[in-house]
C-alpha cells in the first residue's frame, strides 16, 4: 500500500522549513535553469509546491507564462499567495496520479522538482509519456528529482547527510533509478535524454520532444 502525507497540511509545512537544509538544493535549481531555453514562451511545473522552481525560472525567462500544479490544500494556498498579483501564472489544483488535462493545451518547457518521486513506478512512466505528448516539437522535460541509490548503505549515506534518521524517511517517496528513468524516457521517445547534474540522491533527467 503507497502512502502520500503531502495533503497533510503540517507535513508540507515541515518541507518547506527544513529544505534549506537539503545540501547542493541551489545547485540543481541552477542546474535545471541552464537548460530552460531562452524565449520559451509557455512552461508547466508538476508538483509546484509554494512555487519555488516557477518563480526562479520566470525570473530568468521574463517573457515565459506558466502553468503551475499541485495538490497539496498548503502548498495550493501559498503559491497563490506569492503569484497573487502575478498574470503569467496560473495556479491549478492537480494530483499527478490523474492524467494531465487536455485543455491545458500545450507546452515548451516542463519542469518537476522533488515531486514525481512520490507517484508509484508505472504512473511514473505513463505520466512521463503525457509530458512528452504535452510538449511542442522541440520542447524540453527538467525533472530534478529524488532518486534511488543503488544500495542501502548510499541511501543511509544520503539520508545522513541530509541529518534524517532511517526510521524518519519519508513514507510518500518511491524512488527509482536514474538509469531506469533515463531508458523510460528514451522508450517514451524523448531525444538528448541525459542526467545533467546529480549529487547522491538528487539528480536533473532531461530530454527533448523531436522537432
């Protein structure tokens, strides 16, 4: 049985005030940005939390919109809150477990940070695979993303050097494997599919929709 505690008001409250805390986090966001291409005019965030990732690439892409997805009721209200007097974005409420909507249309960029991991193995694939039809010919998928170690002893390190117990690991996360996302994607269709960036269990996998 898979559990998720992100509806859980005080979990996600317990997420954003110790994320600071996650080693090299700033570093992925910049990782992820560097692949954002200029003048991509329309980008989708799966799993926007408080709107982290969307503000900084809106920062940085001044002339994008964006979608912006979540459906934890904390993190809902606070990415409101922060894009309130914001016009290009649109905060939608939307669990990944549910196909993406037709009607959003489509997209030049998607990006995920820290949220897909909590879907099971096969919604991670199939969700993967709508991405990929959601893009324009051309359009780029940014997932920096929790991922498993190969061995228990490296997830024992990771979890260590995040200052987390083994008993207090999180029960929402199903971690794969880079390389078995990375062949997922490429069977899904994506071209110049990679791992961009990666410091333990924290990995940026990428790929292009084809022109």
């Amino acid at each position: 049985m898979t559990v998720n505690l992100w509806t859980d008001a005080a979990h996600a409250q317990s997420y954003l005030e110790n994320r600071k805390r996650i080693p090299r986090r700033d570093e992925g966001y910049r990782a992820l940005l560097e692949f954002v291409p200029e003048g991509a005019p329309r980008v989708l965030d799966l799993g926007c939390g408080d709107g982290e990732v969307v503000g900084r690439v809106l920062d940085a892409r001044p002339a994008a919109a964006a979608v912006a997805a979540d459906f934890s009721p904390e993190m809902l209200e606070r990415v409101r809150d922060r894009f309130a007097d914001e016009a290009r974005v649109s905060v939608v409420e939307h669990d990944l477990d549910i196909a993406l909507p037709a009607e959003w249309g489509t997209f030049d960029v998607v990006v995920s940070a820290f949220a897909i991991h909590h879907v099971v193995d096969a919604r991670k694939r199939t969700l993967y695979t709508e991405v990929h039809d959601r893009l324009n010919p051309g359009g780029v998928f940014l997932n920096l993303e929790h991922v498993a170690s190969p061995t228990v002893e490296l997830h024992e390190a990771f979890l260590g050097a995040l200052g987390t117990a083994l008993a207090d690991d999180d029960p929402s996360n199903q971690l794969a494997p880079v390389d078995v996302q990375l062949a997922w994607l490429r069977e899904i269709g994506f071209v110049q599919v990679d791992c961009h960036w990666k410091w333990r269990e924290l990995a940026l996998l990428a790929g292009l929709r084809a022109d």
